[in-house]
C-alpha cells in the first residue's frame, strides 16, 4: 500500500557492504549483484526470507568496530541463510548469497564452528516503546514510519459501534439502527470487520451485538491473514489460531493483540495499515471502536458488493434507522402524562438521571445512553455509552468533534435540554407540538 503522500521507499541492503577494508571492494560487488536479483526477483525473494536475514545481518554488523565480532555476526547470517534452503532452492539470490557468505568468511578468516551473534535492532529504540515495538522490521510494516518529516502527517478517521446499536460513522453522522443479523462494518482491501446483532429483549426490535469478527488480510511480507473472533462471554486475547501477532516474521509486532482488561477489553493495533481498534464487553453485548487513516477506509475493492453495505464508510440503510429523536420525543411526552411513561424499570426522568451520572454533557451519547435505558432497562447500556464516549476520545484525532450534537435540539453545552429557547423553528409539526406540551407542563 502506498499513500498518496510522499512516503520513503524502502531499499534493500546487502548484508556484507559493512565491513573489513581488504574486502569492502568484492563485499560490494557481491552485494549489488544481490540486490539486482531481489530486485528482479521480488517475488521469489520474500517467499524465501532472503531480504530478513539480509536486514538482520547489516542491523548486526552496522555499529561494530572490532574485527573479531564480525566473524559471530556472519555465521548469524550464515545460519539464517541456511534455514531458508528448503523454501529458496533454485533461487539465484539465495545461491548468491551462500557464495557471498564463503567469501567473506575467507577475507575475515572467520571459521564456521562458533558463537554467533543475535539480531540487533538497525536504531536505538525510541522512548516509550514497548520490546515488540524494536523489531528490525521493514518500515512498510509500519505506516506512520513510511512518511517522510516533511510530509504532511496521515488523517486519521473514528467509527463506534456500541449500544442498541448506535453507530457513529467515519464522516461523525450518528445513526440508531435496527440491523438485525450479520453486518459489514468495515470491508476494504486490507480487512473486514463484522458484526452480528441479537435482539435486546424478545420480540422487540431492539438489537445489540453479540458477535464481532474481525478478518487481517495478507499484506506482503508483513502479515499472514489472521482472524479474530468475539462472542457474549468470550473477549479473547489472542487471535482464532491461538497467536497475538502476526507471526515469525519480520512484521511480527504490526499485528498484534493487547489485553488490556481480561475479559472486558482488548485492543487490536495493526500498525502496518496504521489502525488501532478497541474490543469491549460491557454487561452481555459487545462494542467496537476503530481509529484508521483515511486512506485505508476509503480502500475499497471495486465492484465489491460488500462496499454498498460498509457501515462505518455509508452508514446503516435508510430502511433499518430508527428516527432517533421521534422516539425521544414521544418518551417525553409520554413520561408527563398520568399513569404512564415507565418503560423496563425507567422512567425518562430516571433515565436521565442515571445517564448523567457518567455523562455530564448532553450529546447524542448521552441521548443514546437514554434510549438504551428506556428501550431495554439494562443498565450496563449506559456504561456502553460511556465507554463508547472514552473511546472516541482516545481514537478520534479532532478533540473538537469528540461531542456530537442532535442539531434539531440547538444544544452544545451541559444542561441544554428540549425546552432550550434556541430549539431551531424549522422542527417538523409533531416534534414543535410536543415542545409546546413540554414546556407548557414544566412552567
């Protein structure tokens, strides 16, 4: 994958251009022929692992000053070389670089038997970063490395999907959604992500996820395909084949799994396609944040049929929305009229008292933590809000979006309710009657 931005290619060195005056010359010589056969070989070179014991030989031997650890880190390399015979039979570069490895030994008077040397990283770690985060990976395993200083940074994107359900897209629309069964979130080239949806009490329409499957495509020398998979009281944290990240490899740490609270919430970093997704289980169903950059979201496959039915990209079709705020308002007036307005245990007063008691500000994840409340009575619904909240605050790339607002509520700030005297006039005929029963009662 290539951005659109400026990113630095990323060219293969030949291991031997490091060392030894006397051999420097035929070492270079050695080392361009082998780059020409990766180069017009590519295919062939991945598959059989030549560019990593390349990359691990030159991180090796890059700092080395004293003549005698050469010869441990060449019979490092000469190892390497040898493990890959079976996949790299036929292969020119391999055999080029078994001819390589002979010659140096001979220039250095390096002896097959001996200690060998272990992989070192090709920089000094940067502060903050984990063991897994040092690998000697190619930077094309890490997106953010791929930009240049001088490039414009990439634009990052937020979609969550908690409640019941409640869906806010790539492009911040907030949607209520109906979305019974199995349902595309996210489907481009590089993964899938799909959730099933069960109803909340039965035969109500009300539906939240129980199922979350989520599809790591091949990405060439990176990531094998890899599947994780969540269901009501199973939050794993490793994938469907028992790993956490993405193998032996030399991108083993651009895919992995991070427990973060066992049995509760796991993240998922896919530094290869610069994504990060948080896995919650809050009460009995599941929720679903994701942090992508703008051109991954938008990579989509042509003529997919999948593509039309994204919902993080175009949002849920308009036959499975629920009009969010006709129900709100029709709660409302139901709760002021004698002997009703208690719906599973809440009262919309109680509703929004219980709400604010983890949402101060009244935006549309507050009126959703109301909805959950009322259509359901199960009060982890308003902790799936919350943490949907949390999320999009630790995802979402503009702290001024962070809150989104039912505009037809003309809110913004904590407090701001339906008798707010900046309630648009432009409301449609029930909700402005319902406005006038409303205030009418409380004053």
């Amino acid at each position: 994958m290539q951005p659109q931005r400026e990113r630095r290619e990323v060219q293969p060195r030949a291991g031997w251009m490091v060392m030894g005056k006397g051999g420097r010359s035929s070492a270079q010589k050695v080392g361009k022929i082998l780059v020409l056969l990766i180069c017009l070989f590519p295919t062939v070179a991945l598959q059989c692992k030549i560019l990593r014991c390349n990359s691990e030989f030159w991180a090796a031997t890059s700092s080395l000053d004293p003549e005698e650890e050469f010869c441990p880190a060449l019979r490092a390399y000469n190892a390497c070389i040898h493990r890959t015979a079976r996949a790299c039979r036929g292969d020119l570069a391999y055999h080029s670089a078994q001819h390589g490895i002979e010659d140096l030994m001979g220039q250095h008077n390096c002896s097959h038997e001996g200690p060998t040397s272990q992989p070192r990283p090709q920089t000094p770690p940067q502060p903050g970063l984990d063991s897994q985060d040092r690998s000697n990976g190619p930077e094309i395993c890490h997106y953010e490395r791929g930009f240049t200083r001088h490039s414009m940074p990439p634009n990052y994107t937020h979609c969550g999907f908690f409640g019941d359900p409640h869906l806010r897209t790539f492009t911040d629309d907030f949607q209520t959604c109906k979305v019974k069964g199995a349902w595309p979130l996210i489907h481009n080239k590089y993964l899938s992500v799909q959730v099933t949806n069960m109803p909340v009490l039965p035969g109500s329409s009300a539906t939240a996820t129980s199922k979350l499957t989520i599809i790591f495509k091949n990405f060439q020398e990176c990531v094998d395909q890899k599947m994780y998979h969540a269901e009501t009281g199973e939050l794993p944290a490793a994938f469907a084949d028992g790993s956490r990240n993405s193998g032996e490899r030399h991108g083993a740490s651009a895919l992995r799994v991070v427990e973060k609270v066992p049995g509760q919430q796991v993240e998922i970093q896919a530094r290869h396609i610069g994504t990060t997704m948080v896995v919650r289980q809050v009460g009995r169903y599941l929720t679903f944040a994701v942090r992508m950059p703008q051109e991954v979201v938008t990579a989509v496959e042509e003529g997919d049929s999948q593509d039309s039915l994204y919902l993080c990209l175009h949002g849920c079709p308009l036959n499975q929305r629920i009009d969010f705020q006709a129900f709100r308002a029709r709660t409302v007036a139901e709760s002021y009229a004698p002997g009703r307005g208690r719906q599973h245990g809440f009262t919309y007063q109680t509703a929004v008292a219980k709400c604010r008691e983890r949402l101060s500000v009244e935006d549309l994840y507050f009126h959703s933590c109301v909805f959950d409340l009322l259509t359901s009575g199960d009060i982890n619904f308003m902790l799936a809000a919350y943490y949907a909240f949390e999320d999009a605050k630790m995802l979402h790339s503009n702290k001024d979006k962070h809150h989104i607002f039912d505009r037809a509520i003309g809110g913004g700030a904590p407090g701001v309710g339906l008798c707010s005297a900046s309630l648009p006039m432009w409301l449609h005929l029930p909700a402005m009657l319902l406005w006038f029963q409303c205030c009418s009662v409380l004053l």
